[in-house]
C-alpha cells in the first residue's frame, strides 16, 4: 500500500503536457486536474447516474499517468499505443493491491477507457470541461484572452449531458465577455 500511494503522489508532480506545450507558466499537475473533476463529479445533479462512481472514475482515470507520464495528441502516440502503455502501467500499479481493490480500481480504469457506461461518458466529459475552464483560467491570469484558443476548439460538438452543456454555455459566455474587452482594450489604444 505504500508503495501504491507513493506512485499516487506522483501524480502531483506530473504536469499536464498540453499545458506545458503551450508555455503556461506553473502548469497544473495531473493530480490537480483529477482533483477538480472529483469535485465536478461530486457535485452534479443528476439523479439518473451514479454521482459516486463518477467520483471513483474522476480519481481513476489517469492513475496510469503516475507511470507513463502524460501523453498529449502532441506527442504522436497512437490510441493503441498510448492505451498498451496505460494497461501495462494499470496493472502494475493495481497490482500493488489486495485482489478486491486491485480489480475494482482497474475495472473503474476500463470502464473509463471503453466508455462503457453513462458514469464513465459523463466523467470523459467533466475531463473536457475541466481542460477548457483550466485554459480559460489560464488566459485571465496570464490576460491573454484567446491564446489557448485550441482547446476550447477540439472540445466542440463533444458535450451532450444537459449539465455539462450549461457549464460550457456560462463558460463561453465568460470567455466571450473576456475576448471582447480585450479587443475594446486593445482597438482603443
């Protein structure tokens, strides 16, 4: 068990590839990122999923990460590959556990992997939106509206959960609220 909360703690000092791609200074770590998306799962309201499984998948999800680091479209690994790669970490880490937490932890992983159930759809969702409210949060601190631009962009068309739907409307319409300040900022200087 200590060994499988050492490699857990890792994951604090992975950073997020994308973010360290795009020079955002202090780039958020895997940890963080799973963090937000526990919470996101902890607080969604519908009553027609399992709000703890999304929670359990949230904490699960890129566990493997701890291992074979953060693997971004960037970086030219296939689906195949880059899912062999979190297999072998997966099994590696869970087994480092007692048989009942070493199967459900990687059956939570494949669930997430497969998206083979709403749970699992939702939480892939929650992980998008949690990527494009960490750029937009990035774009105010670094008072760079619209840099990050490419994020928000490969998200489109993939939300379809009414709740995550809502957050990504507010969130546009901040965005928007944003760009066009900066242009009024910009186009009056």
């Amino acid at each position: 068990m200590l060994q499988f909360m050492k490699l857990v703690g890792q994951l604090k000092r992975v950073p997020r590839t994308g973010w360290v791609y795009n020079n955002v200074t202090c780039p958020e770590s895997v940890s963080d990122h799973m963090y937000r998306m526990a919470m996101m799962a902890l607080t969604v309201q519908d009553t027609s999923v399992n709000r703890e499984r999304c929670m359990k998948l949230a904490l699960v999800h890129d566990l493997a990460e701890c291992i074979v680091g953060d693997i971004a479209p960037a970086d030219n690994v296939s689906k195949e590959e880059k899912h062999r790669r979190e297999k072998e970490a997966m099994v590696r880490i869970t087994g480092l556990l007692k048989e009942d937490l070493r199967k459900e932890l990687y059956q939570l992983w494949e669930e997430y992997e497969t998206q083979s159930s709403p749970e699992a759809r939702l939480v892939k969702e929650m992980d998008l939106l949690e990527m494009i409210l960490q750029a937009h949060e990035y774009e105010e601190l670094e008072g760079t509206p619209g840099r990050l631009e490419e994020f928000f962009t490969s998200t489109e068309g993939r939300f379809h959960h009414p709740e995550m739907l809502a957050l990504v409307k507010s969130l546009n319409e901040e965005r928007a609220q944003h760009l066009s300040t900066a242009e009024e900022s910009s186009s009056s200087e």
